[in-house]
C-alpha cells in the first residue's frame, strides 16, 4: 500500500507523462522519444562515456551508437577517446546539440502553456515552488534493494 507522498508522486509522474505525450503527438513532432532523452541527458549531466549513457536511458549500446552516430552526423555531438586511457568514447552535446536541447524545451513549455491557460496565478505560483523542490531530487540518496530472485530472463 502506497502512502500519500508515494501517490502524489506517481499522479505526477503519470499526468507529466501523459501531458508531454499528449501535446508531442498532438504537434506531430516525429522526432523519437529516445533522441528527445539523449539529448536532454547529455545537455543536464555533461560529457558521458557510452557505456554511462547506455545505462542512463537503459539503451542497448548497438541501438546507442546508431542514434549516437546519427546525431554525430547531425553536428548535435561529438565523441572523444576518454582522456583516462580506456579507450572508452566520451560523449558530448557540440554547441549546436545543446541549442537544440534548449529550443526543445522551450518549444515544449510554449506548446503544453495552453492545455493549462485555465491556471490562475496563485497556481503558477505552486507549480514554481513544486518545481524548485523537485528540481532537489538527490539521485544519490536511493537504494538499490537487493535482488528477491536469482537473476535471469523476466517474464514478457
């Protein structure tokens, strides 16, 4: 059973969902989802290595480095060998990826604004303050339970 700040968050993750899908489709953006999320990543954390950005989005590396190579292409980033000597590629938005991860999300905002007009001020003003608070979300702060069950193919 979920206490209430488990369900206000859920209703939020939920209603954010459905209100960025909703008004996406909506304006016929075609654009995947999992650009969208690469990009957004890269331009909030910074240069990553592939194998970090693969476990980032939960990407299998080959689709990866196909949407990696594409927007490589594209000018939208750029790879390094790792200067620590792995050998690894080090991942990061060209000036242009990070215009362009910020004109989509403001883009976004001026396309969701009107599905909320009916707002009043006061609500804004709550939504600010919401989304200061959430914006302190502290990903080192979680837990990984361990495993219940060996590891191994999960159920479709």
């Amino acid at each position: 059973m979920r206490d209430a700040r488990e369900e206000a968050l859920a209703q939020l993750v939920t209603a954010v969902h459905r209100m960025i899908r909703v008004t996406v489709a909506t304006h016929g953006d075609r654009t995947a989802s999992s650009t969208r999320q690469l990009l957004a990543t890269l331009h909030s954390e910074g240069e990553m290595s592939m194998r970090e950005l693969s476990a980032a989005l939960r990407i299998a590396a080959p689709a990866l480095a196909h949407s990696v190579a594409m927007l490589e292409d594209r000018g939208l980033l750029t790879r390094r060998l790792d200067p620590s000597g792995s050998r690894a590629d080090m991942i990061m938005l060209t000036d242009a990826g990070n215009d362009e991860a910020e004109a989509w999300h403001a883009q976004l905002s001026a396309m969701i604004l009107p599905g909320l007009a009916h707002l009043s001020d006061d609500d804004w003003e709550v939504v600010a303050g919401a989304a200061a608070r959430i914006a302190s979300f502290d990903g080192g702060a979680l837990t990984v339970p361990p495993p219940s069950e060996p590891p191994g193919p999960r159920p479709v």
